[in-house]
C-alpha cells in the first residue's frame, strides 16, 4: 500500500505565522517590561514608607522646628523617588529619563521643560540661588562638576547630586528640589534601605497667579550668582 504525500508549509503559511509571532511579540513584551517596571516601583515605595515611617518618629521626638513639617521630604530606593504630601507619598518617578524631574548640571543647567521653575541666564553657571515660593533670600548651591551642590555656598561631594521636579497632587501643583546621595553604596542618609535628602525645598504654584490667591507663578526661582572678581595680586 503507497503512503500519502505529505505536504510540507507553504512560504504563505511560514510568512503568516511569522507575522503571527512578531505581533504577539510586539504586544507582550512591553507589557511585560512595564509589569516588571511596576513591581519594581511598588517595591521602592514600600521600602521608601518604611523609610518614612521610621524618619516620622524620630524627627516629631527631637528639638528641631524644622522637622514639625515635613511636606517635601523625598525619598529614594532603587532609583525611584517618592516626595511627601498631604500625608502620604507621591511618586515623582525615577531619577533618570524622567519627563518630572531634572538634574542641575555645571556647564549646563539641565531644567527640561518643567513648569513652575523659573529661571534665566542659567548655562555656564557655578553657582545658583533657589528661592522656594515667596521665599526672600533662598539658598546658594555650587554646581563645579555635573551633578554636585551643597547649600550656603560650599561644594558638595561628587556622590552628591541636585535635582527639580514637579507634581500635581489633587489638582494642586508643586515645584521643589532636593540633594540626594548617588553613591553606589552610601552609608549616610541611609534608613530602613532608602535615602533620604538632606536638603529639600517645595512650593505651591499658579501659572495664572494673582494677588487675590496668594499662589506664586513659580514654585522655584533660579538666580544666577555672580562671583566677585578675584583680588588683584600686588606682588611681593
């Protein structure tokens, strides 16, 4: 008895199941990428409250008025930031290629795009003023290499970086920034496994402020500060 024929694929029939795959492929894999991105910032915010938590207790037991508020606290774990407001965390995103938060960066002032921070005359500066809302006097950062400041005028570490942002939270819009360690292991500012910014700074703000709300424009305003000229050397 003869055997029947086999019939193998068809270039048509290879071409539609590859076609098939590709599509299967372009669906699922970014949603598996933002599966995993999503449990790895539920897990940041996690260690982040703990963090938070154990920060809370410690500062309403100490002597520091400035502690009694801690609206605009930030909070980082795993490369993701999350900043206090209206008594719970806010998630501002991750410190890299994130359209909310930018880098202060000597040479080049790297604000993006971001509304309610103003600020002009910023590239080439090395030293910068930030005034939060209505704030008079502000504070002096020193920018000599990307990703360094430290308040009243006095250079940072280079694991040391400074950062703006911006949230809404209930319709509400804010404008801040903070100082946060980017060492690869830090061992300072560390609590419960998260950091947490020595320095930080918030502001409600109102593009279409007016006198009557009492809301500045901008939450932030950046000021370029001038260095005195060096002393001349009258020589020996």
């Amino acid at each position: 008895m003869l055997n029947k024929k086999k019939n193998a694929f068809t270039i048509t029939e290879l071409v539609i199941v590859i076609a098939v795959i590709a599509i299967l492929a372009a669906v699922l894999i970014p949603t598996f990428s933002n599966v995993v991105a999503s449990a790895k910032q539920s897990a940041a915010m996690q260690v982040c409250h703990n963090a938070m938590t154990d920060y809370i207790s410690q500062s309403i037991t100490d002597d520091d008025p400035n502690n009694d508020n801690l609206t605009g606290m930030v909070f980082v774990s795993d490369g993701y930031a999350f900043v206090y407001i209206n008594n719970q965390l806010q998630t501002l995103g991750t410190l890299s290629g994130n359209a909310n938060v930018a880098v202060l960066k000597s040479g080049a002032v790297d604000i993006g795009e971001l509304q309610g921070i103003a600020g002009e005359g910023l590239t080439a500066a090395t030293k910068l003023n930030i005034k939060v809302g209505a704030d008079t006097e502000g504070t002096d950062f020193v920018l000599e290499t990307p990703q360094q400041g430290q308040p009243n005028g006095e250079k940072l570490k280079e694991t040391y970086a400074l950062y703006v942002y911006n949230i809404t939270v209930n319709e509400t819009a804010y404008a801040g920034y903070f100082v946060i360690n980017i060492t690869e292991k830090p061992t300072e500012f560390v609590l419960e496994g998260a950091l947490y910014a020595p320095y930080t700074g918030i502001s409600a703000y109102d593009s279409e402020a007016t006198e009557d709300n009492n809301i500045p424009a901008n939450g932030l305003t950046l000021t370029v500060v001038a260095e005195p000229d060096p002393e001349p050397n009258p020589g020996v």
